[in-house]
C-alpha cells in the first residue's frame, strides 16, 4: 500500500467511483457550451431572451405559474422564507432539525432576516403529520426537505405530503419546498413533479446536485411571490451582470440526466444492497428511497481509511473520498449515484465489496 496518501487522495486516483456524474472540471462547462451559438447574446442583470426562456420552462415543467433563477439555494431559500413570513407578518417558520438553514448557513435566517425558527420531529425521522398539527406556535412558513439529506435520504410517504399540505392551506400555512433533490425522489413516488409540487406554495431545486450544473438554484411559485422573490434577489446581491454561465449548463444537464433518475434510484438501491451484505455495514435508509444514501460501518476511521486505500489500490473502484467519525469505532459516508456507476461492470463491483468484506473482517 502506497504510505502517506490521503483517502481523498486515493479515491481521486481510482479509474472509476461507484458515486456521482464524474469530476467536477472545466470539462463540465466546455461540454455544455459545445453547441451554443458564438453569438448567444446572455443576460443581462436577471432579464433577457436566454434566462427568461428558461425561467418559462422551469415553472412549467414545476407546474408553476412563475421561476426566477437564483446564483444560490441558500439565497433563494431565505427570501422565500422571508417573503411567506412578511406576508403574514409573523416572523416565524418550521423545519427540520437538520434542514441546511439550520445546520449550514451561519444562522443567515436569524441574522439577516430576524426570523425565528421552529424545530420539528427527531433528528433521526422525517417530519410527520401530527407533528405539525401538535404545533402550539404560530408559524407563517412550513418548510419540508425532500429527501432529507442528513438522515440518509429519507422520504415520508405521499400520503403523508398530501396530509400536511391539506392541513397547512386548512390553517393558512404556507408549505414551502426544499426540493434540492427534487428529480431523484420522482421514481420512488412515482409521480411527476407537477404533481409533487402542486402540493407545495414555493418550490426550491438546486440545478447543481442531481442535474449536475455548475451551480445555482430556481425558485418557482406564483407570479405574486416571484415577483417579490426578484426585488430581494436584488437587495441579496444576486442579479449578477450575467448568469448565462450557469443557466447553459443547468439547462444542458437538466436535459442530459431528468430522464435517468429512475435508473440512478435503482442503482443506488443495488449499491446499498452491496454495502448491507459487508460484515459491520449497514446503510439508512436500508433501501435507498433515492438515489442517496449514508453509508455506516463500524471501524474506527484510522482503520477503515487504510481499509479502503487497500480496496481502491486492488481493485481501482472507488467509493468514497471522506469519512465522518461519529463515534469512537464508527464512521459513515454519504453515497449519492449518478452516471458513474453505469460504467463499471456488475462483475467488478461484486469482486470490489468481496474484498472489502473480507478486509473488513480480518480487522475485528
């Protein structure tokens, strides 16, 4: 085994990964752009032909009356919040315990916006029904994240949806969606994402994670909220001179990949089934719901780094860059699939867990 490499280092260097689209390099940006008019005239400050096309065709494929492209969903997220709250003139919203808001953003909703958040449910299950009719505060917003990155990729079930979105318009709530991954949780619900976000009043996707663009998110809603989502677009600092770069490649991969979703949630399901059979491993969910996944093994993370080096430099698959130690001999990993897997044999993955099984109990 090579020594002193990095697991990061090491994953970089396999000749295939069983996760996500490939590097993220300048390739991505040259291949959208491969076959776009010389004389493509971009945007210009949030208007023009280029980013208004696409703002039409994102709302209607949301069944939306409106989209605004935003540079990023954390942007995008806190104004809608912002708006639902002005609106009611309550500075109060519910989320998860583990929504990005809460975990990820440095309190932006709290500092810049003075708004006041509600938690709701464990942090180890989705949000229920009757978590949100326990509610003993008033709230302007709910907000659902679907699926729920930090628990694995969870999904509540559709009859659940229909629920609180029934129950929130019931008590003038608006219901607002974290729809980061909202294309990857089609093939489990089966429906279209029309008919998932007609449940929702707003709906936020990133272009960057599952579609795989450069960055940047659509936030989509009525015309009324949209129209308000642009005036604080502008006071946020995001009507950049020019999106053209990332609306390109939003839309290029957008058309490259929305038809593949079923097959990435079947491969992750597969994946995850691979994983379950290693001695110590376990994934949650223990079916993939997506094409997400979290990855739990019991090894401390010294161990298992030199376990998965030993994998990667056999075998030349990789299947993972990172590890999080979340106790003192446990560690676990996200694994998200996308057009990668599709390139390595069913035969070399088979052998890859083998392997990684039989590593794994020769260190007890």
């Amino acid at each position: 085994m090579s020594e002193n490499i990095s697991l990061r280092d090491a994953f970089k260097q396999t000749e295939v990964q069983t996760a996500g689209h490939g590097s993220r390099n300048i390739q991505v940006l040259t291949d959208a752009f491969k076959n776009i008019d010389d004389e493509q005239e971009s945007d210009n400050y949030g208007s023009g032909k280029i980013i208004e096309d696409y703002q039409a065709k994102m709302a209607a494929y949301f069944g939306k009356e409106s989209a605004v492209f935003f540079p990023s969903g954390t942007m995008a997220q806190q104004i809608a919040l912002r708006i639902w709250c002005d609106d009611k003139d309550l500075n109060k919203v519910a989320y998860h315990p583990l929504c990005h808001l809460e975990i990820h953003e440095q309190d932006g909703l709290k500092e810049l916006h003075h708004i006041q958040p509600i938690l709701l449910a464990d942090e180890d299950r989705v949000i229920q029904l009757e978590d949100v009719q326990n509610l003993t505060e008033d709230i302007a917003c709910l907000l659902l994240e679907l699926p729920q990155r930090e628990i694995g990729g969870q999904l509540p079930q559709f009859e659940t949806l229909v629920g609180i979105s029934d129950y929130c318009r019931s008590k003038g709530i608006k219901l607002h969606l974290d729809g980061a991954r909202l294309l990857e949780i089609l093939p489990y619900y089966q429906k279209t994402a029309h008919e998932i976000c007609e449940l929702f009043d707003s709906v936020y996707v990133s272009v960057y994670k599952g579609i795989g663009g450069i960055a940047g998110a659509v936030l989509a809603g009525d015309t009324t909220f949209t129209e308000k989502s642009k005036v604080w677009k502008r006071r946020h600092g995001g009507d950049l001179i020019s999106l053209y770069p990332y609306i390109v490649s939003a839309d290029y991969y957008f058309e490259q990949r929305k038809d593949k979703m079923k097959q990435y949630y079947e491969e992750a399901v597969e994946l995850a089934s691979f994983y379950n059979r290693c001695h110590g491993v376990s994934t949650i969910p223990e079916v993939p719901v997506s094409n997400m996944f979290h990855v739990h093994i019991d090894k401390a993370k010294d161990e298992l780094t030199t376990i998965l080096i030993s994998v990667y430099e056999e075998t030349g698959v990789g299947l993972t860059g990172y590890l999080r130690e979340t106790e003192e001999k446990k560690c676990n990993f996200e694994v998200s699939t996308g057009d990668n897997y599709s390139t390595i044999s069913t035969s070399v993955v088979k052998k890859t867990f083998e392997l990684l099984d039989e590593k794994l109990k020769e260190i007890n």
